[in-house]
C-alpha cells in the first residue's frame, strides 16, 4: 500500500519531467532544421550586393526556380525568407495567421518618417487593433457602398476630362485624388496638382522610395543605436515625420472646420479615436489620402492591356452592350451582372501586379515548414511577381487571358494582401476601379496612339520600380464608340460643377 501511494504521488513530477524533456527535445530538433535554401551568402553582407534595384522580385523568382517555393535571402545581418507559390502563402499568411500576421520592426520608415504612427506598418497589438477599428469603420463592405454616389459623380467627370483632353495617367491620379481628399477632410480639390494634395503625394512619392531601398539600418540594425552626427539617415527621416505631422494636422483643423461631412468628423465620434493621441489620429487619417496612386496605377495597367489585347476587350464589351445596351452608362446596380468585366479586372491585377514584392510579414513563433526552421521575428514575404505566374496555378501565366477566371472561379487573387494584414481599402478600391473601368469600356475603343503615321509602341514590362509599381508613361488613342455613345456621354458627363458638400452630407446622413 505504501508502495503504491509513493508511486501515486511520484505520477504528477514524473509528468512535469516528460513535459520538459519532450519541449527541449522539440525544441532542439526543430534548431536542428536548416533555414530554407537560398543563394550563396558573402559574410557581413550577405545577398545584398546579389538584389538588383531594378525588379528585384524577378531575381526572387529566378532563386525560387532554382531553391525552390521557399527560400531565404539575407540582408545584411538580417534574414528574409520570401515565398514563392500559393501554397507556401496560404498555408503561412493565412492558415497559420496566428503566427504571421505581425509585421518586422521597420527602423528607418517605421520608426522615424511615420514615428511609429503607420497603420500598415505596426506590428500586431493591441494599437494595431485600434488602427484598424477605426479605418474599418469606413472602409467595410457595408460602409463603403455608401460612397458610391461620390465614385458616380467623379467618374462622369474623368471621362469628360479624358475625352477632352487625351491624356489618361493624370485625369486617373485626379480621380483618386479628388475622391480621397473629399471623404477624409471634406475638401474639394482639383486634383494631384492642387496645392491642397500636391504635398501630400510629394511626401508619399519619397517615402516609396525610401522604403524601397535596401536601407542601412534595417539590414545592420545595431547601426541604430548611433548618434545623428554618424546616421545621417535619421535626419533626413525627421524631417519626413515633422513635415508628415504638420500636413496632416493641417488638414484635421481644415477637416473640422469644413461644412460637409468628413471621416475625421466622422471619427472623432468612435470611442476607438478616444484611445489615440491627436498626432496618431492624424496619421491614421492621414494614412488614407496616401493611397492615391495605388488605384491609378491599376488604371494604367487596364489601358495598357486594353490595347495590347483587343480580342480580350471586344469579349466585354459585347457582355456590357448585352447587358446595358448604348442608351445608358453603367451603373453599380450592373455590378453582379458583368461577370466577364470582373474576371477582366482580376486578370489587369494579376498580369501586372502593383505590389510584385509583396509586404512583409513576420513571425511570432519559432515555427517549421517543409522541413525548415523559420525563427521567432523573421521577416517573411510574399513574392507577388513568382506567385501571380506560378505555372501549377495559371496556365499560360504570361498570357493576358481573362477567361481563366470565369473558367476556374476559385483561383486566388492576392492583389489585396494576406489574412489580417489584408487591404483595409480593398472594398473602396475595388468600387472605385469598377465603375471607371466600366464606363471607359462603354464609351471607347482604345488603339496604339500614332506620331507623325508611326505607331507609338507599348512595353508591358517596363514598370516604374518601388514599393509599388505601375506601367511606366505611354501614349494610347481614344475613340467613342457611337455617335449614340457620344450623346449619353454629353448629356451624363455634361456637369461641370459637381455639389460636393451634397454629396458627402448625404453619404454622411447614412452614417447616423
């Protein structure tokens, strides 16, 4: 009996001891797995000198041919593992977001242009979760159709603009511009020149390209801890956040004292907003007007593949003639019924992905898969460039074939991101695009533009380079397609002065 009762009381130490050597055991095979393959390494440098500045993410994908889905790249001292299929990206970014739905410490970008205030690039907590609170609160699906009569009424004039003034690149950014400035602070502007936006996007062009380079203190991070006098990058970082700070605060007052309705009205009235300062406030509205040229760059690449693939645009357009017919412009009420259009749409933003390098995410835990270790707080990436031509996923990648999404509905789109760092604008984007790309394709036939009897040629893969990447400037041809296109044209898009304080007080009377 007393045998017994020592053994009975020995089970619960006996327990705790399996439990401890099974984690050491656990955790030591799992430090015993190889970080996934990669190129060659130089020592202190690593690949750096190996990542072109020019469409890095080609390079990735060449690696990811060679090493395989999943590879690591070292920066400096700092290892990035990028993904290179579908598979490895659901099964990580989405199926295991628990694990990878934070961001990495951005030093240079984070830290000091945006001194820790940028939704997109704060690691997942409990400010985060605020963050996303309040830009959830206008841009959900339900909230966002609200804003509809504002993308009506602007997209009738950018056809006005485009069908008077030919070009195409600028009147697209106005659109985006004008929208954006409208719903954050009640401002009617004119465009990306307007002095009102104009510095804004100037600050958001240098931002880009600073994030989009290899910087100094994000692939040596001990060089942070250096005095200003021996980090030039940190001044020069200062003054991004002093100037970011003073612009959208600016703004904020302007909002606010503006008539109409306006999100930073509208967010001073959500009990998330009492949880942030007044300068974190401002950046997380701030953060919206920055957002401009994401959706003309989608643009740009609709025109291009317009032109380049005529037979892929009379497949829509006999959908739209079918279903709208020539005395009218499409509307959203014609959304669900232009399937062909959306498959359009999603094949313009996989075929040129505007984000081809994808945003980082980074790892909570130790972690494996396939057979690799992915440290606690590593950088990991989604390669949009290898994965939106994946061979085992689209047949024929490189070609522009809009069919394949009507054909196999389920195929991913990843344009918007991953899990719960996707796009918080992804439903106003979405929108905004469609009703511009409808109503072009409504209106015009697109051909090559044409200089003194030579056609002028279009590179499709000559992008412009960056965080994001749109088609580099070329000149394209615009013709109605009927003198009866031409009379609803007139008479739709004839106003030339648009009520907008009317319009965003009716979108802001839905919000009460």
């Amino acid at each position: 009996m007393y045998y017994r009762e020592t053994m009975l009381a020995f089970v619960p130490y006996l327990a705790v001891f399996v439990a401890c050597y099974g984690l050491v055991y656990y955790r030591r095979k799992r430090q015993r797995l190889p970080l996934p393959p990669g190129p060659p390494q130089l020592p202190l440098v690593g690949n750096l000198y190996q990542i072109p500045e020019m469409n890095p993410w080609r390079t990735y994908r060449e690696w990811h041919q060679k090493y395989g889905p999943i590879i690591t790249v070292k920066s400096g001292l700092t290892n990035t593992i990028i993904l290179g299929s579908h598979k490895a990206a659901r099964d990580l970014l989405d199926k295991r977001n628990r694990n990878y739905g934070s961001r990495p410490h951005f030093i240079l970008i984070g830290d000091f242009i945006y001194g820790g205030n940028q939704t997109s690039l704060l690691p997942t907590g409990q400010r985060w979760r605020i963050h996303r609170r309040i830009l959830s609160a206008f841009g959900n699906v339900r909230t966002s159709q609200r804003y509809r009569i504002l993308y009506d009424a602007e997209s009738k004039r950018l056809l006005r603009e485009i069908l008077h003034g030919g070009d195409f690149f600028e009147p697209f950014h106005h659109y985006f511009v004008r929208i954006l400035f409208a719903l954050t602070y009640g401002k009617r502007v004119t465009g990306s020149h307007d002095p009102e936006a104009r510095d804004v996007i100037e600050i958001v062009d240098v931002v880009l390209k600073e994030a989009s380079r290899s910087s100094v203190p994000e692939a040596f991070p001990i060089l942070n801890s250096l005095p200003g006098a021996l980090a030039p990058w940190k001044r020069r970082a200062q003054l991004l956040f002093e100037q970011h700070s003073r612009l959208f605060d600016n703004h904020m007052n302007a909002a606010l004292a503006n008539k109409p309705w306006n999100f930073c009205k509208q967010a001073l009235r959500l009990k998330a907003s009492s949880e942030v300062d007044r300068v974190e406030l401002n950046f997380i509205l701030g953060s919206i007007t920055e957002a401009t040229h994401s959706g003309s760059m989608v643009l740009g690449v609709f025109i291009m593949a317009n032109i380049l693939h005529p037979d892929a645009v009379r497949w829509v357009q006999e959908e739209i003639d079918r279903v709208i017919g020539p005395d009218r412009l499409p509307s959203f009420d014609d959304m669900a019924k232009l399937p062909y259009l959306n498959a359009y749409l999603l094949e313009v933003m996989r075929w040129r992905p505007i984000t081809p390098g994808g945003m980082p995410h980074a790892s909570f835990q130790d972690d494996e898969y396939m057979g690799y270790h992915i440290p606690k707080g590593t950088t990991v990436v989604a390669n949009h460039w290898s994965m939106d031509f994946d061979e085992s996923v689209f047949t024929d990648p490189y070609e522009f074939r809009p069919q394949r999404w009507i054909e196999d509905p389920n195929l991913p789109s990843i344009a918007f991101g991953f899990g719960t760092r996707i796009c918080p604008g992804r439903h106003i984007a979405e929108s905004s695009i469609f009703i511009v790309a409808a109503r072009l394709l409504w209106s015009f036939n697109f051909d090559y533009a044409y200089e003194d009897g030579k056609r002028q040629e279009i590179d499709s893969w000559n992008m412009t380079q960056g965080l994001d990447s749109g088609p580099m400037p070329f000149k394209a041809s615009f013709k109605i397609r009927s003198p009866k296109h031409q009379e609803v044209m007139d008479r739709e898009c004839g106003v030339s002065d648009l009520d907008i304080d009317a319009i965003l007080d009716k979108i802001g009377a839905d919000f009460l």
